[in-house]
C-alpha cells in the first residue's frame, strides 16, 4: 500500500513530515531564527528569512496543501490575514460577488477596506443562482463563498458556482473553515482558493490565531506566496506547531463534536421555545441535498433562534456547560452571540435583513458527552421559561 492509498485519516499522521529525518524525533522541530547563514555569495540555501520562508511553517503549509488535494499552502497570521491577502489578488476596478451572510470580518474587509481601494462588491444570497448570475458584471473578478455560511449555516452550491464563475473567467475562494478538508475538498470540485481560519477546527484547543490559504493552480501559488511576502502576515512557528499538533486529531475530534451536534440539532428542532434550528444535517435544512452531495457531513456548528428576547438573555445567564465566547471549533463547546460577537462589524440593518436576529446564537458543539450538553439546555430552558412566566 503506498501513501497515496491510505486514508485521510491515516494521512493526518503519516506525511513526509512524520519525523525529522535528522534527529527522528516524532514532531516538527520549531525553528525560531529569524534569518538563515548563506553559504557563498553565489550560493544561497533554501531559507534566507522567516518572512519568506520558514521549516516549521513549511511543514505546515505542506501539511495543509496535502489534506485540501492542492499544490500549495500558505499560513497566515489569523483566518483574516489569510482572506485580506487572497482578496489581494483583486485590482482597482474590480467587483467581487459575496454571499450575503459572510463572516462579520470579512463583511468588514470587503466594505470598509476594498471599497477604499476601488473594488466593488456586491452582496447576494448564493443559494439562489439566478441571483448570482443576476449579480455579475463586466468587471467581475471573483465569486466569494462561505459554506455553510456564518451564522445561518447556508449552503451553496459550489460546483455551480464555479461553472458561473468559469463562463467569466472570474475566480472563486471558499471559506472552508467550518467543514475542514475532512469533510469538505473545495478544490475537488473546482475552487480556486480554499481558505481557513485555522484557529477553529483545525488547530482545535481554542489556543491559536492562525489563518491558511490553498491552491491548485502553481501559477495562482505563485502569485498568492508574492502577496504574502510583500504583505507580511505570516504564521508564527510556535503557532504552526499547535495547528500541526490540532490536525493530528482532526479526524477523532470531527467525528465526535458531528454526532454530538446531530443530536443536540434535534433536541433544539423539538422544543417548544425554539423557533427555528439552522443545520444542514437536518433533513428539512433547504440545501440538505446539495451539502450531502458535496460534503461528508454537517460538521459541528449550528444555529437557533429562540422566542423572545427575554427568553434569549435568561437563557444565556442559566446555561453552564458551554463557554459563553467568541470563536467556535474548540474541543469545549462555545456558544455565540452573532448580533455582538462575530458579526458586530455588520450594521444592525444589515444583519436583520440577513435574518441575523437578536434572538440568534451559534453554537460549536464540541467533545463533552452529549447527554450532559442537552440536559444542561433543557434545564436553562425551563429556568428561563419559568423566570418570564413569573414576571409575567
């Protein structure tokens, strides 16, 4: 059996970085110098500057691009210094398609920093293709996805998206971040750059910032290593070693927090104080097919909305379990406020009308046993329930 038959999973831990061939210790060495001693004038060695490149971040990025199916990763500072650096690719003059509830960073990014820049965007709901379609311009250069999308858990899809995006030349990126290459190979199907923050699943311990960009295409590998150079936002190698280190049990971990989340999605989806549950391993998610076609499962993230308001703040003050916090794809489970954590850089109006309501959280389920996850719910809920019932 050679390396190419193996599975993915086996693969999370048998690659050419298995060992250093050195020393044969059984992790990545961490190469803290900044700059590299250079044989001769005329003779240059492989590394000359961390900026350009490093051996522990190389073995990062070689990880990454072996896991995603493409030729070349690169690792960036945090999930978007991976993202402002591919939009780099864009020009002045340029019009990027967005799907419409996009992380708040990259809403952000692209209304607050593009536009300055001359490049136009425009928002659209990508699981309407004629809405798409209907969006392109003469200038359109790119065709951005986030699947499923932050917080609604949206679904597109990407296939033919990609087939829009050929008919015009234009690129598209994915936001992989939610799925991993475990679950879902955008590349497979076509993207031309695969993007993570790595800070979620795939680093795993809620104890790194960092951002990873994927291609295909050498010539796009190419262009894409030029902009982070020039711009600078690399990986730390103490911080590329806690990713390689989360990736290990990315496998193990995925599997566990995906079970956990199917059977909290359904305790949610029957109680009578939620109003709508959005996961797309729910047979009624609108996109169900189109994401168990294209992806091996719903991952670990969900959304719900409750009743009221009320119910919403004594809820979150009555729950114990999950971490009360920003981020998501941590072995804990974290839950999120979109209104004011990840989406706090979209404007109220731009939120509502995405159907991010002040009633909505996200939940990260991750590896506590299940059981003690649903009880801790109901029993909020009922704490809650019967707080308003007395004030009423």
């Amino acid at each position: 059996m050679t390396k190419h038959d193996y599975s993915f999973e086996t693969q999370l831990l048998h690659n050419k970085h298995k060992f250093d061939p050195s020393t044969g210790a059984v992790s990545v060495p961490v190469q803290y110098a900044s700059t590299f001693h250079q044989p001769s004038v005329d003779t240059f060695g492989k590394f000359d500057y961390s900026r350009s490149l490093n051996p522990t971040r190389e073995a990062l990025e070689d990880i990454i691009a072996e896991m995603e199916g493409g030729t070349r990763g690169l690792a960036f500072s945090s999930g978007m210094a991976a993202i402002s650096t591919a939009f780099l690719l864009l020009s002045q003059g340029d019009h990027v398609v967005v799907t419409e509830d996009v992380y708040g960073g990259t809403f952000r990014m692209v209304t607050q920093v593009l536009s300055r820049f001359g490049i136009e965007h425009t928002f659209v709901d990508m699981t309407n293709l004629e809405e798409v379609r209907a969006a392109i311009q003469p200038n359109t250069k790119l065709l951005y996805m986030e699947t499923p999308s932050n917080p609604l858990m949206k679904v597109t899809d990407i296939e033919a998206v990609v087939a829009i995006a050929k008919e015009i030349g234009a690129l598209t990126f994915v936001d992989n971040t939610f799925m991993t290459p475990y679950l879902q190979r955008p590349l497979d199907l076509g993207v031309d750059v695969v993007l993570h923050s790595a800070t979620k699943f795939l680093g795993g311990h809620s104890d790194t910032l960092s951002g990873l960009a994927v291609v295909k295409d050498e010539e796009l590998g190419n262009r894409l290593y030029t902009l982070q150079n020039s711009f600078g936002a690399v990986l730390g190698v103490q911080d590329a070693w806690l990713v390689m280190r989360g990736i290990k049990t990315l496998s193990v971990r995925m599997n566990q927090s995906q079970e956990n989340a199917k059977q909290i999605a359904a305790f949610l989806k029957d109680h009578p104080l939620v109003q709508k549950v959005h996961f797309p391993g729910l047979e009624d998610h609108p996109q169900y097919e189109i994401h168990s076609r294209q992806a091996k499962g719903p991952g670990a993230v969900l959304s719900f909305e409750l009743e009221n308001e009320e119910l919403f703040k004594a809820f979150v003050e009555n729950v114990k379990l999950p971490v009360f916090a920003v981020s998501l794809g941590g072995v804990e489970s974290i839950l999120s406020y979109p209104a004011k954590m990840s989406h706090a850089a979209m404007p109220e109006g731009e939120r509502q009308k995405r159907g991010i309501s002040n009633t909505l959280l996200r939940l990260s389920v991750g590896l506590e046993s299940v059981e003690d996850i649903i009880h801790d719910f109901s029993a909020a809920l009922e704490v809650a329930s019967n707080t308003l019932l007395k004030k009423g």
